[in-house]
C-alpha cells in the first residue's frame, strides 16, 4: 500500500485503505495471485474493535472485515479458468495492541472478549481460514485460538519472537505452543522477524510440534524489529534462497511479512516448485 502512495496512518494502518482505497487493496490482491500465491491474507490486520474505536470507526468492524475478506475472494476467480489451482483466502488477526509492545497486552478477560468479537465478525465473512500473526505472548495466543476454536474457524497461528527464540514478551516458545495446540491450530509460524533469524528458529519450532510449520519473514526494515540487533534487506532471489532452507528446516507454508513483494513470492514459489 506504501509503495502504491495510499496512506496508512495510525491506528488503522493498513486497514485505513478499506476506508479510502479498496480498489488497491483488490490490485494488490491480484498481485500475489498473478504471482502464484496459494493464500491471500485479507486485509483484516487492523479491524478488531480496539483499533477502530481509537480510529472512530467502532461501528464499522464487521463491514469492514466482510469487505476485506470480500476483495481477496474477488481475486480467486482466476480458479475458473484454472480449475487445477486451489487459492485459499484467510482472514488476518493482529493482536489487539501494538505488535512490538507486548507490555500493553490487556488483561486475559479483556482479551477473551476482544478476539471472539472479531472471531464473530470473521465468521460472518466466511474466510477459509483465520491467519493470527505476529502474536508476542501467551495469553493472547490462547485467546486468539481459543475464539476461533469456539466460531468453529479453522486456524493457523503464527509468533513474533526475540532473537533468543522466546516470544516478544518473554515467554518460552515452547509454552505458546502448548496453550494453543489443543484447539487444533492447522499450522503454526514465525513471522515478522528477519530471514536469518526465521532459518536460525524453525528447528527449535520443528522440535517442538508435529503440526505443519509456516514461515514468513520481515525484510528492508531500516531499524531492527524489538528483540533484534539486526535487520535485514533482501532481493527476491535471495530470499527465494532462504525459503528454500526454511523448506529444509520443516516449512510446509512460505510466504512474505512486512517488506516483500509479489515478486518475493514469485521468486520463491519457483524455486521450490523445482524441489517438489
């Protein structure tokens, strides 16, 4: 949305374009499908109640997460003219706070109610799948899976996590997993952190769960992420080269966090396509 000049201003971020620009939301979309992506992430990250109550748009959380879910399904019609291809939309779900401030994670009651109230404005969008992401502590995690468990939504849950490969908040990886594994995630991921990082953590994640693995990694941010003494930039075939060692490490799912591009993905589907 950046790179196309719409604004993404606080709070909304990128859920302001819904508001101002759904036309590119819906290019962008078919984008990623143009360049071969199997999951459209909605552009569902910033309406949960918290963010449009800030943004004075509180009325408009269940619209809005129907119009985001709605311009990515419009990008799946290519699936008519190739029927063989199977593109699966997921509804995204951000933690109700700043990603990076896991210090201001609400209470768990709170949470509770704010994750099945947008679990309840995503079911009537009827995504294929919920993707939560960039998820920094235990408590939301189990509240986050825990509501889409209860609207019967099929889920993958993906962490942010520090350099030493605990959460953002501190927390042992190993304990996020186990407080959301018995309500069935279909995948659980890293996100948002850099490549090499995602390369150095996933054995750790693969030794600690039998469920399929998603990767998805941050690139070309100037100043390291909370938790990081590092960031990295890379070109698409680089990272194209990296997913291919995350391929290694036990991913089943690939894709591009803040940063990559269409041609990222385009990138990395055809090099591993080469390994299948």
């Amino acid at each position: 949305l950046q790179r196309r000049g719409v604004a993404v201003p606080a709070p909304l971020w990128s859920a302001a374009a819904l508001l101002s620009t759904p036309g590119v939301v819906a290019d962008i979309h078919w984008d990623y499908v143009a360049a071969g992506a199997d999951i459209l992430v909605a552009d569902t990250f910033r309406t949960n109640s918290r963010t449009l109550e800030r943004a004075g748009v509180g009325s408009e959380g269940q619209h809005l997460c129907r119009l985001g879910v709605e311009l990515a399904r419009q990008a799946t019609a290519c699936q008519s003219r190739e029927p063989e291809r199977a593109i699966l939309v997921a509804a995204s779900v951000a933690p109700v706070e700043d990603c990076y401030r896991p210090e201001l994670v609400p209470s768990g009651t709170e949470l509770r109610a704010e994750h099945d109230q947008m679990a309840a404005w995503l079911a009537t969008a009827a995504p294929d799948l919920l993707w939560i992401e960039t998820i920094g502590t235990v408590r939301e995690a189990r509240a986050a899976a825990e509501a889409a468990a209860r609207h019967g939504l099929p889920f993958a849950i993906s962490f942010v996590v520090q350099e030493n490969g605990d959460l953002l908040g501190g927390e042992p990886l190993a304990t996020a997993v186990a407080a959301i594994e018995p309500s069935q995630p279909l995948a659980i991921g890293l996100n948002c952190i850099p490549p090499r990082g995602l390369t150095d953590l996933l054995p750790r994640l693969r030794r600690i769960t039998n469920r399929p693995i998603a990767a998805y990694a941050h690139v070309s941010n100037a100043p390291p992420i909370r938790g990081w003494t590092y960031s990295q930039g890379m070109n698409p075939e680089e990272y194209a080269c990296a997913a291919r060692q995350w391929l290694s490490a036990g991913a089943v799912v690939i894709g591009g966090c803040c940063g990559t591009t269409p041609e990222h993905i385009r990138a990395a589907g055809q090099l591993l396509a080469t390994l299948q």
